[in-house]
C-alpha cells in the first residue's frame, strides 16, 4: 500500500488509471456481495438440486449402484407411466386452453362494465387464485362426495341422475380439470384484462369507423395487440399446470387405479411413499423437457416485448 | 351549401331513430352483467359452500337436507377447532415460516434486484436470464432431490433436517427468492437512472441509494412482492407433505388434510372449517390490499 | 466559486467516440452554454464534468483541483436534470435538502438555505408538497432550488427546459436568468435550442460530432459564425445556403460578384472585396439569413441589390411574412412586412442586404 502511493506520487497519470479502475471493480465487487445471497440460494436450492436429481435417477432403489438407464427402462415398461404420460398431457393441454378461453372472454366482460364498477367485479373473479389450491380442493371435493354431492342433489332435483364424480375415472380426469380450470381461469383474466387496457381506445374507434363488427374488433385489433400476454401467460400456466400436484393429491390421489396420476404425484407416490427416490427422480425428469420448450418460448416473448418497446 | 343540408335533414327525418347507439351500448352492458354473474356464481360457489358447511353440526351434513342451505347454523366447529391445542400449532407452524420466508426473501431479492438492475457487474445479464429460468422451475421437480440432499446432510452432520418445521424456511425460497427478485428488478429498472445520479451528486453511496431513494420509490412493487411471497409461503403444499410428518411439526394445509381426514371418516363440517380458516389470512390481505396483489400477479410477465 | 477546464477530454461509448477530444475554458460565474443537435457529445460532455461518465482521457478541472477520480459527490457541484429526477416519494422541503441531510449538516442551516432558496424561486408556498402535485414549471423551480441549497461551485443544466411546453419554456427561460443574477455561480448549461443558447449564455460552445464547431458570445455566433455548420444551426428560420460562382467585375467596376444563377447575380460589398479575392472564379456557397432578404422600399443604401422573386410559398406569421423562392432549384427565405407581402405565383420586388453575406468553402466548410 505504502509502495503504491510513494510510486503514485512520482507518476500522477498512472495513479489515475488505477484509482479508476479501482473506482469500477469496487463498484461491481459491492455489486456482486449484494447479489450473492441470492446466487447461493439459486445454486444450493435449484441448479444442484435439479442436477442432482438427473444423478439421483441413475440409481437403484437402495442408491447403491449406478444403473445407467434401468430406471428409464423400467418405466417404459410399465403401463402406469404411458397412463401418467397421457393424463399429465391431456390434463396440461386442455385445462390451460379452457383457462385461457374463459379468461378471454371474462376479461372482456369485465372490460365492458363501466370503469368504476370493475374493481368490484374484478375483485370477486380473483378469489378462486387468491385462497391456497389445497383448501379449495377441499371444497370441490366435498361437492364432489360420492353419497353426500350438493352438485348430484342439483342434479337429482331436476330429476337426472347423479355422476360417480371422482368414482369412474372419465370423470374423474374431468373433475381435474375443472377445478384446475376454475382455480386457474382468474389469474388468466387478470393478465387479459391488464392486456386489453393496454390496447388504445382510438383502435377500437378507427376500426369502427372502417366497419369493423364487435367480433371483428376483438378478432383484428384485441387479439393481435394482445398476441404477446396471451402467449406469456399461457406458456406460464403450461407450465405450473403440467407440475401441478395439489390438485391431483387432494381429489383423487391419483385413483381410481391410478387413472389420474401425473408426473408430480406419481413421483411423489413412489419417491416418497414407496421410498424409491432414484425411480421418483426419474419420473419427474420428464417434466424437464417440457418446462424447458416453455421457459424457452417464455423468454423469447418477453425479449420480443423488450425490442417492440 | 347550406340548403343541401337541409334537405338531407328533412329527408331522412323519419328515418333516425334517435339513441339507437345508446340502446345498443346498453344491450352489450346487460349482457355483460349477466355473463359476469354466471361466473361470479361458478367462481365463488366452493368458497360459499366451504362456509355453509363450516356452519352444519355433523347431524345436519348427514342429514338428507337441501346441502346448500343452513337450517341450524352452529359456530361449534369454529369453537371446536380453535380450541384445539393442535390447530393452533399448525397456525402458528405456518405463520412463522411466512414470517421467516417473507423477510429473508425481501431482503435477499430487494439486495439482488437492486445490484442487478442498476449496478451491474460481470455475468449480471446473464444472472438476471437465470434467476427468471430458476423461477419457472417447479417445486415438483426440486422435491424429491432436495429430500435426499436433506438426508444426506443428517447423514454426513447429525442434523436433523427432516420432520421439522423450521425446514420449510429453506425450502420455500426456491419458489419466492427467483420470482420476487424477478419482479423487484421490473420495478426498479422502471425508475428513472437520473433519479439515481441525482442521488449520487446529492452525496448518497449505493446503500443509502437503496435505501432512501429505490425502496420507498418501488415501495408498490416491494409491497406486491411481499404480498406474493406470503401467499406462496401459506399456501405451499407439496414440500410439507413431502418433509413433515409428526403431527406437531405440520404447517396449516398439510395439516389439515392430514389429520383432519381420519382414513376414510370425513368430518366435513370441521374440515370446511379448517379449510375456510386456512384461506383466511390471504384472502383478509387480498381484501385489503387487492391493487398491489393484481400489481404483482401482472408484474411477473409484464415487467422486465 | 470555481472555474471549469477541460483538456483534450475524450470519451467513446465500445469504441464510438462520443467527444473526440475538447478544450474549453469556463471562467468563474460564467454561463457557458452547449447546444447543438442530439448525439453531438454536448450531455456526454455535462456528465463527464458532473462525474457521471468518466472521461476515456483527458483532464477535467474544477476549480484548481483535477477531478477525474473525484466521485461526483465530492466535486462540489449541482445538477438540474431534463426530467427534474425529483424523489417522488420526498416533499419539496425533503428534495431540497436531501444532499444537505446526507452531509449532516446542521438543522438550523438547512432549514435556513432551504427557505433561502425557495424564496429565490418564489416557491415557500409548495414546500410540504410532493412532486405529483406540482406543474411542470414549479418542479423545474424544485430541481433547481435542490441545486440552490447546495451552494456548489458549478451548476450543471441538462437540457432543463425540454420538457415544458412552448409558453413556459419562455418564462423558466427568463427565470433561469434572473436566478443565475441572482445566485452568481459558474454554470454549464446543455440544451439543443439555440434560441435557449443565445438568450442565457455568456458564451455559447457550438458542439457537432463530438467536437467544439466555435465558441463564442451570442452575437459572435449569430453573426460571425465560422463554420458552415454554425451558420446554419444558428438562427431560425435557418440561414439561406446557396451554391454560387465568385467571379471578377461587379457592374463594370473591379469589385467581385456572386453569381447564383444565369439570373441572378449579387455584386460583393467593396469592403469584403479584399478578403474574398483569392477565392475569385471558385465555387463557394453563398450563406444569407432570411432577414437580410426583405421588401424594396426606397432607396438603396451601400450593400443592399434589388431582384425580383417569384413567390413560391408564403407563410404569414403575423409581425412578419416569410416568403419562399426558388433559386435554380432551392427554396431560399425571406422575411418581409406583411402589408406588402405578395400572394404565391406572383413576382415581388425584394432586395439583399450583403453587407451580412456569407462565403462558405464547400471543402472545408469554414466561412471565408
């Protein structure tokens, strides 16, 4: 330190370089020290662990001995996984594009309404997303009871018969996605309706003055204007509905025969519950590349949104 | 000129029917209120029939009765629950992680966000990408190597990390860390950089540049992240089913599936209850603070 | 109260110089403003004397003090921001001292320099407010009030004005000077409106492509200009730039004459005769304002040739009329009375006055 200044005395332009580059790396040093905490978090808790799972599913049961593939191999063999396989996809894929659909049209509802009455309406659209999945599951599962369902008292009043809810796996996988899409559908709206405020008033009105019909103006103008946040969200919802365990848990637990099981729960059931961590891991991995497509079209959408602005 | 005019007005006379674009933007309105109603019902139909369950002795709720309405309403099930030693556990379980969870998270998320937006340093694009990557990744993927990597640690150090509580307080970070610094950085990147050079030729350093000028400016965005983070925290249900087991260890949701469901008895009137009671605290602050919540639910993909 | 230098000062943004190397001198209390158009290095310049861009080389001096590594704290100056930069969730009172609190200072003094300068600005009356409750203009008084309090060596303006409208852009404009009367202080002042330029500045640093075009008083820039680049950026409507042939013989005599076309041809004002001759029988452009292009009326004094003009388009502007001719192909301006202004499609009697033409080198783009 002493030599530093005694050299920086003797040759004043040099003392300047280096008090400015001293001046920038300090800079990025305290940069740095305040986003460490949350670089460990994210290296500890989420990138070793996924790494570790792809470790994990090379494993035996006991976690003694490398199997390469063996698990994988397993599970093609089992008809549980090509059933999980489907009912993950078909669940994913339909409750996200009803979730979208209802959102859409919700959002335009709400958007019609006078300004000073939508906070009100908006309010009560949102709770279904604001009370935690798993207490709300409850509830759809006690209206779904076999012997006490206040929707088959519904039903049985206007003399037809009642549905085996969560009995018969059909509709079960249908109860699913119903309380799936209700859960999902306001966070949908929410996001729509955020899209469609956005869209500038004159639009509508220069496309009214060039003809435009009520459909052709949310057809030619809402829908392209919105293009971006209907596609962020859904990728979004894709994704948190394909990981989706709440749900599936608490209704059917997977029954009837493991009919309604997806990747979560059934990892869940054989990691956790069966003890068979490596073969847990290796079912949800196959999340991973789906969630990847996602993610990836994500950041694509929203670096498109960075450049239009 | 002005005698064409006339003309046409006499004219077509007859023919304008005056407020006919009033009357058609009024259908559109009462339709919309109809629909709007509809879904209004479908949307708050579990929540309503969870309280008018809540408020049904056991004899009621078995009773071949109209399910949807309340002939003796009772609060016996509140009472009941409340009073019971273990309920309360789970309530104050589940309150401290929130607490703990909301507060590390802020801090961690307000200090990354800020060093991320605004002071950048080597590989802070690139981190900034990454931690809005990690916050995709579902905790259905993270639980099964995490619970081994907990064993694994009581192996190696005798510390035992599952079955309690407080384990919760690493695990929920991986969910609310990523998506608050996400959002935190969309907030802060939206202030002004000369608001910061002003700050800078005012005298301030880059804490009190956090600290006095960046947080109670993005204090909204602070505030709607806060609200997000304890939602999560609350409502969390897989890693506590997952990583605890004894009864006195379960946080809110967990336990009340897990115990309130006895193998196959259903005591419903005490599970709407617990449920009801469960959903209660997020949806008291959504009550209150409703703009920040939707604030937050829309920052995520509309910032950044 | 300090004197500002800059030696040699160059900054590139990856590569792209943005200032290619500027000397400028700024004595103490002097408002020195920088105008030019964007991207000329003008706010690069301001930021790199406040400390919020570090020069790639040269020296910056304050006072006598060498303030490259000096963090922009510790230099000792103020600055006014183009979008004001006032703490949104601060009142006016907490803007304003700020800086203040952050060094300690004792209470008494801030609350002391605080109304001092609020009544400098005439705003004691907004000090509880927040800035969402303030007009454009009272925050700009706010931005510079929280520049007043700190009593600094140098005021720094970047681009103040630009975000007002046209009305009270003329009235922050004379309140800008009375506080710079007032409050004497050595002031660098960054704008890209050269009416802005010329009504404040002492001296106004022409700036373009990074580098200083000419410095000058006002009236040296307005009416000496040494560049093309000046002659044209200052004054508005612009200055007439036409391509002409100075050739030998005015009306018979040995003087020198401007020809702008087969039809018209002015005869240079004997006093510029010297300076021009060795640029005889080139190819210059010949630079006129559109005020030294009127209506005949009377006689002619010394300097003045009389053409006629056929109108092509005219624009009253109610205390005057510009009209516009062409030229063998380009539109040139004149400001005439409007009681004599001429309607499109007709030829009017006009007269230049070239005692204040300009030569320009197209080479070199210096004026002659």
């Amino acid at each position: 330190m002493a030599d530093a200044v005694a050299r920086d005395l003797r040759i004043p332009v040099v003392r300047r370089r280096v008090g400015a580059r001293a001046l920038v790396s300090r800079k990025s040093m305290i940069a740095f020290f305040f986003a460490l905490p949350l670089i460990l978090i994210v290296l500890c808790l989420v990138v070793y662990p996924a790494f570790y799972s792809m470790h994990l599913a090379t494993l035996n049961k006991s976690m003694t001995k490398f199997v390469g593939f063996g698990n994988f191999e397993f599970l093609f063999k089992r008809n549980t996984f090509w059933m999980v396989v489907e009912q993950s996809v078909l669940f994913a894929v339909t409750a996200v594009i009803f979730k979208a659909v209802i959102g859409f049209v919700v959002a335009h509802f709400v958007h019609n309404i006078p300004l000073k009455g939508q906070r009100k309406w908006r309010g009560m659209l949102l709770i279904p997303w604001v009370i935690p999945p798993a207490m709300s599951t409850l509830a759809w599962l006690w209206l779904f009871d076999p012997s006490y369902s206040a929707f088959n008292w519904i039903l049985n009043h206007l003399g037809l018969a009642g549905i085996p809810w969560l009995g018969n796996p059909y509709w079960a996988r249908a109860g699913i996605i119903l309380v799936n899409v209700w859960v999902g559908s306001p966070f949908f709206m929410i996001m729509y309706l955020a899209a469609l405020k956005s869209v500038p008033e004159q639009l509508h009105e220069a496309a009214a003055i060039d003809g435009a019909n009520w459909f052709q103006k949310i057809w030619y103008v809402n829908l392209p204007m919105m293009r971006n946040i209907i596609q962020i969200t859904a990728l979004f919802s894709l994704i948190v509905t394909f990981a989706n365990f709440d749900i599936v848990k608490i209704l059917t637990n997977g029954g009837p025969v493991d009919q309604t099981h997806v990747f979560a729960t059934w990892a869940f059931t054989l990691g956790i519950w069966g003890n068979d961590i490596p073969l847990g891991a290796s079912v949800s991995l196959f999340m991973f590349p789906i969630l990847a497509v996602a993610a990836g079209l994500i950041l694509r959408n929203i670096r498109n949104r960075g450049n239009e602005a | 000129m002005t005698t064409a005019t006339a003309q046409i007005g006499t004219g077509e006379r007859s023919a304008v029917r005056y407020g006919s674009i009033a009357r058609g933007r009024k259908r559109t309105l009462y339709w919309s209120y109809f629909f709007l109603i509809l879904f209004v019902i479908f949307f708050l139909m579990p929540p309503v029939y969870m309280f008018i369950t809540s408020l049904k002795t056991s004899a009621e709720i078995g009773a071949v009765t109209n399910p949807w309405w309340v002939y003796h309403p009772t609060l016996q099930n509140y009472i009941d629950l409340l009073s019971q030693a273990q309920f309360l556990t789970f309530f104050k379980n589940s309150a401290l992680v929130a607490v703990i969870v909301v507060s590390v998270t802020m801090v961690v998320s307000i200090m990354a966000a800020f060093s991320l937006a605004r002071m950048k340093f080597w590989g802070s694009g690139t981190l900034a990408t990454g931690v809005f990557l990690t916050y995709l990744i579902p905790e259905s993927l993270l639980f099964i190597p995490l619970f081994k990597i907990f064993a694994f640690i009581h192996d190696l150090t005798g510390i035992e990390l599952i079955n309690h509580w407080w384990v919760l307080v690493f695990l929920y970070p991986t969910l609310t860390v990523p998506f608050c610094t996400w959002i935190m950085i969309g907030y802060f990147a939206s202030i002004p950089k000369e608001l910061d050079e002003a700050a800078l030729i005012d005298g301030a350093g880059y804490i009190q540049i956090l600290t006095r000028v960046f947080i109670p400016v993005a204090l909204p965005g602070i505030i709607a992240a806060t609200i997000f983070c304890f939602t999560v925290s609350w409502a969390n249900f897989l890693y506590p089913l997952a990583f605890t087991t004894s009864a006195d260890q379960l946080v809110l949701p967990v336990g009340i599936v897990t115990t309130l469901i006895k193998g196959d008895v259903y005591n419903w009137g005490q599970i709407m209850t617990g449920a009801l009671l469960g959903a209660a605290p997020p949806l008291i602050i959504y009550a209150f603070l409703m703009d920040y919540y939707i604030a937050g639910l829309t920052a995520g993909a509309t910032k950044g | 109260m300090a004197e500002v230098a800059l030696r040699n000062i160059v900054k590139t943004f990856d590569r792209t110089p943005a200032v290619a190397g500027i000397d400028l001198n700024i004595n103490d209390r002097e408002f020195v403003v920088l105008v030019g158009p964007s991207g000329c290095g003008k706010t690069t310049t301001l930021r790199m004397i406040a400390g919020l861009e570090e020069a790639t080389s040269g020296e910056i001096y304050i006072g006598d003090q060498l303030v490259n590594d000096v963090p922009p704290k510790d230099r000792d100056i103020a600055m006014v921001f183009q979008n004001y930069a006032l703490y949104p969730h601060m009142t006016v009172y907490e803007n304003m001292s700020f800086g203040l609190r952050l060094k300690k200072f004792p209470k008494a003094e801030i609350k002391e320099r605080v109304e001092n300068a609020a009544r400098i600005l005439d705003i004691t009356n907004l000090l509880d407010r927040r800035p969402k409750q303030l007009s454009g203009g009272q925050r700009q008084r706010v931005a510079m009030g929280r520049a007043i309090v700190r009593n600094p060596k140098v005021f720094l303006f970047d681009e103040p004005l630009s975000n007002l409208d046209a009305k009270l852009r003329v009235q922050m404009r004379m309140e800008i000077k009375k506080v710079h009367q007032k409050v004497t202080v050595t002031t660098v002042y960054v704008t890209h409106d050269q009416i802005e330029a010329m009504t404040l500045a002492d001296r106004v640093v022409v700036m373009n492509g990074g580098k200083i075009e000419q410095i000058g008083s006002p009236n040296e820039v307005y009416h000496r200009p040494t560049t093309r680049f000046v002659a044209g950026f200052i004054g508005s409507p612009a200055m007439n730039f036409l391509p002409c042939r100075l050739v030998e013989g005015s009306n018979g005599s040995a003087g020198l004459s401007v020809k702008l076309s087969d039809k018209l041809t002015f005869p240079v004002p004997p006093d510029r005769v010297g300076r021009y001759r060795p640029h005889a029988g080139r190819e210059l452009l010949f630079g006129l304002r559109p005020e030294d292009i009127i209506e005949k009326r009377g006689d002619l004094p010394p300097g003045r040739t009389a053409f006629d003009a056929q109108l092509d388009v005219v624009e009253p502007m109610g205390m005057e009329t510009m009209v516009y001719f062409l030229v063998d192909g380009t539109e040139v301006c004149g400001r005439v009375n409007p009681a004599v202004a001429g309607k499109p499609g007709e030829t009017m009697p006009l007269v230049a006055d070239l005692n204040h033409m300009h030569l320009i080198d197209p080479k070199t783009d210096q004026v002659l």
